[in-house]
C-alpha cells in the first residue's frame, strides 16, 4: 500500500504540528479508497483570506485551512492528548473536532472528484460552459464530496442538501438573446451553518 505524504506549510510550528497530526488521522482512517494524487499540499492560513463563514477550501491543488479552526479545537485538547483523543469514535468527539476533520475530509474529496470525474471540474472552470453548465457541475460535485462526508460519519444525509436549498439566492436573468439556458445567471449571497439548521 503506497503511502501519501501531504506537505503542511504555516507560519506557526504549533499549528503546523496539530494540523500534521490531524492529517495523518484523517489520511490512515478515512482516505483509503480517495485518490489524492491532485493534492499539492495544505496551507494553514488567516481567516480572512478565505470567504466569510468559509473554514476550508481548494485553491489551484492546495487545501486551506483556517488557524482558528485549528486553535478552537487546541482549546478543547492539547497537542500531547490528541492522538489518544483521535482514537475515539467521530460520533463521540467534540464539534470543533468533527468541524476540522469534516472540512480537511470534505477537501480531500475534491481532489478525489477531480481524479475520477475531471469533466465535471473542466466543466466548472471551463471558459465554454454557460452559467446553468457550471452550477449544475458545481452542485453535483459538491453533492459527492457530501456524500462520502457522510458515509464516514462526519455529516448527516442531508446536510448538502439542506444548505442548498436553504441558501439565499441573487437570480437575476440577462436577457441578451432570450434563452434562458445561456443567459441566467445566480448569485449566492449567503447561508447560515447547515448544522445549525439540523441539530
């Protein structure tokens, strides 16, 4: 079994630290049937450089994480406890610890879409998809990353779901040639914790 080494890059050694061995649990525990072979590395950065209520994301192969994602869940347990920590259920950890490794998850499931389905993600970034093209894209892999979250406990069934269709959205259509398919366009302007929503 070939072994997956992802480079964690901060500028705090112990955030570095805690997020290296929240890695190696994630990686040894969830990821044995994701192919990573697209993940360039994990970047531990600043709130603000990420969208607003945005913890984790993809940028060009690198998976962002949030410090203060990180530090919430320093709070709860020590660096020196966490991997007996780890070794409980999911379902039995705190929810700044399901929050973290749900969102480390959640990315490594991109990289694992854009290796099994790279036409959806040529889709979504492509300069020839309409506006319907690349939502219905963005949707569905958004849906499969959900989807194995939820198969590892990390979600529940219907959490994308929910968000979804919970959002709020800008629909406004551009009326260049009155065909509805090539010229709507939607906005997301915002949604609250889908947890929030189900619990």
């Amino acid at each position: 079994e070939e072994m997956i080494l992802i480079l964690i890059t901060s500028d705090r050694e112990d955030l570095y630290l805690y997020m290296k061995i929240i890695t190696d649990y994630v990686i040894e525990n969830l990821c044995n049937d994701l192919v990573l072979t697209t993940v360039q590395g994990i970047t531990i950065v600043d709130s603000e450089i990420l969208p607003q209520d945005v913890d984790a994301r993809t940028e060009d192969d690198f998976i962002l994480i949030s410090k203060s994602s990180i530090e919430n869940c320093k709070l709860i347990i020590d660096k020196e406890e966490l991997d007996n920590y780890l070794l409980n259920d999911i379902s039995k950890m705190n929810d700044k610890f399901i929050f973290l490794i749900g969102n480390l998850y959640h990315e490594l499931c991109h990289a694992d879409v854009k290796h099994r389905m790279p036409n959806l993600h040529n889709i979504m970034y492509g300069d020839e998809s309409s506006s319907m093209q690349m939502i219905t894209a963005h949707y569905w892999v958004e849906f499969v990353a959900e989807y194995e979250s939820h198969r590892t406990g990390l979600r529940t069934k219907d959490d994308f779901c929910i968000s979804f269709v919970n959002a709020k959205w800008d629909i406004k259509y551009l009326k260049y040639n009155r065909n509805d398919y090539n010229d709507m366009f939607w906005l997301k302007i915002g949604r609250a914790s889908c947890r929030e929503r189900v619990s």
